[in-house]
C-alpha cells in the first residue's frame, strides 16, 4: 500500500473538519471522524516536520552551521 501523500491527507482533514462544522451527523459518527481527523492532523504535522528537516540539511553550509537563506527562484534558474 503506497504512503499517504501529504496533501490527500490534508484534503481528507479539511473534508472532515466541514462534515463537523456543519453538525448534522450523528455524535457516535461525529467522535469517529473526530479520531480520524486527529490522526490525519498528526501525519500533516510528522510530514511538514519532516520537510522542515530537509530544508534545513539542504541549507547548511561546508561546517554544517544552518545559515538563514532568502529564496529567490531567479538566481537558482540563472
């Protein structure tokens, strides 16, 4: 089975946080997607930690001391 991609996960979570704004179901079905969006919530943040960590990899410089970065998409392309 292929790992959950982030945003399907965060679709998913979006999706339930709706269906319990609007109220109109049942509470043993609104505690079940309650558990679900929990779950999902803490996939969203494992991955969005996970990214953070590889950003941070990719912009140490040569002594491995992370170095605050702009990011400008014209100098990479030049």
């Amino acid at each position: 089975m292929p790992e959950k991609k982030y945003e399907d996960a965060l679709k998913e979570l979006e999706s339930i946080v709706q269906r319990l704004e609007h109220g109109d179901i049942p509470l043993e079905e609104s505690l079940k997607l309650f558990e679900k969006g929990v779950k999902l919530s803490r996939f969203c943040a494992k991955k969005l930690d996970e990214a953070e960590k590889k950003v941070e990899i990719l912009m140490k410089d040569k002594e491995g001391i992370l170095k605050p970065q702009p990011f400008d998409v014209k100098e990479e392309e030049g």
